[in-house]
C-alpha cells in the first residue's frame, strides 16, 4: 500500500492538541485495511520522525436521521501515534 493512501489526514481537537502538547501524542486517520506496522512505517517516511507507539481504534459511523429514515455516517480508523522524544510533526504545529 502506498504511503499516501494509508494515512488520510491529521485530525485536529482540543483533545488530540492536548495529547500533542502534553504526551507528543497525533491523532490521524487511516485506511480500514492498514496495520500497525504500515501505519508507522508510513508516518516515519512521510514526516522523517521516529514512532515509538501506534495505537489503533475502529470507529463506528454515528446514526444520523433523515427525515422519516435513519441512515448512517461512514465508520473509519484512527491511530494515535507516539513520537519519540524530541521528535515533532511541522504541520501539525501552531494551527
């Protein structure tokens, strides 16, 4: 899997800046398909900093009414990846 194609943008909250700030902690979201393994090596090459820890989550897609009909957002993966002390991502600061 490319590298682009596994992790699909940054996400920007009050909790994951907090994380960023306090623990050195970034939140993205990823495809369904990628693994630990690909998600660290991914954001390695693309931001040339070291991965100390990947933790993954599922998300489901929240219900959402329609009208009369119920439908459903679409259901995504996140990783929350630990940099290395020292280590920052250029982009992801001062925004």
């Amino acid at each position: 899997m490319e590298l682009h194609q596994v992790i699909k943008k940054i996400i920007l909250t009050e909790k994951s800046n907090l994380e960023r700030e306090t623990a050195n902690k970034y939140h993205f979201e990823v495809d369904r398909q990628a693994n630990k393994v690909e998600i660290s090596e991914a954001v390695e090459k693309l931001f040339k900093v070291k991965v100390e820890e990947v933790r993954v989550l599922n998300m489901l897609g929240k219900q959402k009414r329609m009208g009369r009909t119920m439908g459903r957002k679409r259901s995504w993966k996140k990783a929350i990846v630990t940099l290395a002390e020292g280590s920052r991502i250029e982009v992801a600061e001062g925004v």
